[in-house]
C-alpha cells in the first residue's frame, strides 16, 4: 500500500492540476482519513498534516449560497492543498 503522505500528495497534485474536482479531492482526503491504511509506520508530524487538511475538506460545499459555520469553498480547498504540499517539501 502507498504511504499516507504519498497518497494524500498525489491527491494534491491531482486536484491542483485540474484532474479531479473539488468535491471529489474532498471526498478522497475524507475517506482515506477515515478508512485509509494507517498500519503503515509513519512519524506523527506526518499524521498531523494529513488531519490539518482533512479539517478544511470535511467543510467543503460546492454550494456557494451554504451558509453553514465554517463551510468551506474552492479557494479554501485549494489554499489547504498547497500548504499541504508545501509543508511535504520541507
């Protein structure tokens, strides 16, 4: 199985590059957080940055008139996706 934060770049770089939506990304990120494959040895710093996306995705709505506390949209979706990889690059 992929790393965690193998799987969680590609992801990004998918979303980023125009390949899958929003929604979809949002859905991916959600599930591997909920059900993916956290067997694999990883250091808890690494942990942490997939949870720091998982919490700007589980509140993203397509829906631009959603008026839930803390919805969030695109933009916001791919601003998390950015510093997700650039927090990977360092």
């Amino acid at each position: 199985m992929t790393h965690p934060i193998e799987h969680i770049r590609k992801l990004c770089q998918d979303f980023l590059a125009g390949t899958i939506s929003a929604r979809m990304f949002s859905d991916r990120v959600e599930n591997y957080w909920n059900f993916g494959d956290w067997g694999t040895e990883f250091e808890q710093s690494e942990k942490a940055r997939i949870e720091s996306l998982f919490d700007v995705v589980v509140l993203y709505s397509e829906f631009e008139q959603d008026n839930y506390p803390g919805y969030k949209n695109e933009d916001e979706v791919k601003l998390a996706a950015l510093q997700f990889l650039c927090k990977c690059a360092n």
